[in-house]
C-alpha cells in the first residue's frame, strides 16, 4: 500500500512517475478519484495546502471530507487508535497535517488506507514534490541543483533534502545559526549532499541555481528563533551575489522582514507565485500516483 508520510516512503520511479503523472494531468484532468472518498484533517492552518489538494480532489472528480478531529468521538473515549481504522472503512485515503509526526506514524497503521503528510512537524513531502517540479520547470532539468538554504533547519528543509537525494549531483548549502545546527544535526546526518556554513560566502550564493528560505519559526516552534537567524534574512544585498540566473524561492506563507525582504520576494529572480500554482500541478500527481 502506498504512503507518503516522508520523501523516504517512495522510491526514484515513483518520484519520476509522480511528476510524470503532474505533467501529463495539466493537459488533461482525468477522474482517476471517481467515486473516491478523501478525508482531509487539518490540526494546523494552510492556505496552500489545504485548497490545492481540495481542488485537485475536484478536478479529478473525487469527494474530499473536511473532517474536524474535535467534532469526532475520540473527544469523549474513544481512542486514537479506534477512530483511524474507523475511519478506513469509508474512506479511500486520507491527507493529514498534524502538530506531531508521531500522530502521523501511530494514524497510518491503524488507517487501512493510503496516508499523505500534508506536513507536520519533522517534514513537508508535498511541498518538497512541488518544488522539485517547479526547479525542473524553471531550469529544463532534473539534475546538477546547487541549491542555497537560509535560515532554520526545518522539516521544509529536511524533505528537500531527501528529494534533492533523487537528484544526481546537486547539493543543499545551509547557512544557518550553530546552535540550531546543534539541535537539528541529529535529524540531518544522513544526508551526504547538505553542507552547512554558520557565515555567509558570496562564492557559494554566486554558484546558487535557487537561494531558498522559509519562516524562522515554524508553526510548531516554542523558541523564538528569529534573533539569532537574522544574519540569513534575504535580502537585497545577500541576492545581489547571486549570479543572473539564481532564483529566489519560498515556500510561503512569508514573514515580510523576518526570513526575507519586500523587495526580495516581490523582486524579479523571486519565484514563489509559479511555486504556490505548482502545488496544484504536484498534488494531481501525488493523487494519481497514489490511486495507480
Ligand atoms: N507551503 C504551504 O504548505 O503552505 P500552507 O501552510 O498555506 O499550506
Ligand atoms: N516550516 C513552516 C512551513 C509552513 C508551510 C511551518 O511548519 O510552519
């Protein structure tokens, strides 16, 4: 049975499958989700998200349910456990945005059914999906991303990393703060294409194909982390190291001022609209995937 609870739960053919199936679905919808029932649980908020994968059930002709875990049962007594494996007996797969990865882990072996993260705290596979089509649009390639990470080491950043894996020959340079190196290294060793800098280097933003950064404090986040990352805001200055094709991304929603700037994420080499629009393009194809 197939799951996407992280990058690591699907191979390169399905990787390769999947963007296949977002391109060939922006010529023509098909209805591959008749008659299907998709759950959609949101314990946190989402624009992008949320909407994309509703409207992509839509297009391709599926029901989606919003389902409000408070509204349930399992307030009152009934378990976790319980209510997961009930809710596999009506429908087909569920899309889960949950505060704790764990909850996701515990869902999946009791829903009978495919599970898709739609990100949670340790990582955010459909947006790393996403992403990848739109690096593969901009630059007509799959290959060779020299991609630069600012900011916090966070699950947007940990599902890149396992998809830039899939590529051949690209690398993630992290600038980040030393102590949240120290505090996120454990979740990140395994990946052999990240390196990390504590200090910003124009050669390495001058050899970047995209400069990537996402909110200093996530949704899950306790510890204000935006003082300590303020020295890897983007902003004009750092962009104007880049070289004449280096695009500026983000997966939004952006704190104007925080991770980066106005002027960056308005500017001409920012990208972030075509990537919010790919979400709907990679959720067809995450849905499709799934359902073949
Ligand atoms: N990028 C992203 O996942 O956005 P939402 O939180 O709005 O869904
Ligand atoms: N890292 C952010 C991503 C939001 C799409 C968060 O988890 O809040």
């Amino acid at each position: 049975m197939k799951n996407l609870l992280n990058i690591s739960d699907i191979n390169s053919n399905d990787l390769m499958e999947i963007l296949k199936y977002a391109d060939l679905l922006t010529k023509n919808f098909d209805d591959c989700l008749k008659e299907k029932n998709v759950g959609l649980i949101f314990e946190k908020n989402s624009t992008r998200t949320r909407l994309s994968f509703q409207v992509g059930i839509n297009q391709l002709k599926g029901n989606f349910i919003d389902i409000k875990l408070d509204d349930l049962n399992m307030q009152r007594f009934e378990s976790y456990e319980d209510t997961f494996e009930i809710m596999s007996c009506y429908l087909d797969f569920l899309v889960f945005r949950t505060t704790d990865h764990k909850k996701l882990e515990i869902a999946s072996k009791f829903f009978k059914k495919p599970i898709i993260n739609a990100l949670s705290d340790l990582s955010h596979p459909c947006q790393a999906i996403s992403d990848l089509y739109t690096l593969k649009e901009h630059f007509c390639r799959l290959d060779n991303f020299n991609i630069v990470w600012m900011g916090d080491m966070n699950n947007v950043l940990l599902s890149l990393a396992e998809v830039m894996n899939f590529t051949n020959n690209s690398k993630i340079d992290v600038f980040t703060d030393e102590r949240i190196y120290e505090s996120s290294y454990q979740k990140f060793k395994i990946f052999k294409n990240v390196n990390y800098h504590f200090e910003i280097k124009d050669h390495i933003l001058n050899e970047a194909d995209s400069v990537m950064t996402d909110v200093f404090n996530s949704m899950n986040d306790t510890d204000n982390k935006e003082e300590i990352l303020s020295k890897f805001r983007v902003n004009e200055e750092l962009m104007s190291h880049t070289n004449d094709k280096t695009v500026f991304m983000h997966c939004l929603p952006a704190k104007i001022d925080s991770e980066v700037t106005h002027e960056v994420i308005k500017g001409p080499k920012s990208i972030v609209l075509k990537q919010a629009e790919n979400r709907l393009i990679a959720q067809r194809g995450i849905l499709k995937w799934l359902i073949t």
